[in-house]
C-alpha cells in the first residue's frame, strides 16, 4: 500500500520467532504475524507506562508519608490497618 510514513522491517530471526510464537500462544485470536508484533509492541508499551506510573506513586506517597496528611488518612482511612 503506497504512504509516505516510514516503514520498518523486521528479520524472523530466531528471538523474533520465539516471540511470536509466544504471543500466538497468548493470543490465538490474532490472526497474523504484523498483528501479534503490534499487539507486543501495544502490550510492551503500556508495561512500560505502568512502570513509569508506579514509580512516581511510590516516589509522591514516600514524599507524602509521615506527613500530617497521611496521619490523617490513617485514622479516617478505618481499613484496620495501622501505619507502622
């Protein structure tokens, strides 16, 4: 199909192989081998977007933590747990 976005190619080495052959066991609705790179390409993204996330939530409540906020939270929070 003719564009005039950049184009990628990709060699069916044999990690490459394995790879597909992985996410064809994962997901066996898709149905070719471009769908299943972009779905690992999709999947690996968002992993990377949660790591991201995950890490500036530990860095805010590590931030927030021993603050009168968080003493706060802990008493109205009422989930039985107590903050050590």
């Amino acid at each position: 199909m003719p564009t005039t976005l950049e184009r990628t190619t990709i060699t069916h080495t044999q990690s490459v192989n394995d790879l597909l052959s992985f996410a064809a066991s994962v997901w066996p609705d898709v149905g070719s081998d471009r769908e299943l790179m972009l779905r690992l390409m999709d999947e690996g993204a968002s992993t990377l977007r949660r790591q991201l996330l995950e890490a500036a939530y530990e860095e805010a409540y590590l931030d927030w933590d021993g603050t009168q906020d968080a003493d706060l939270w802990n008493v109205a929070s009422a989930d039985g747990l107590v903050a050590g």
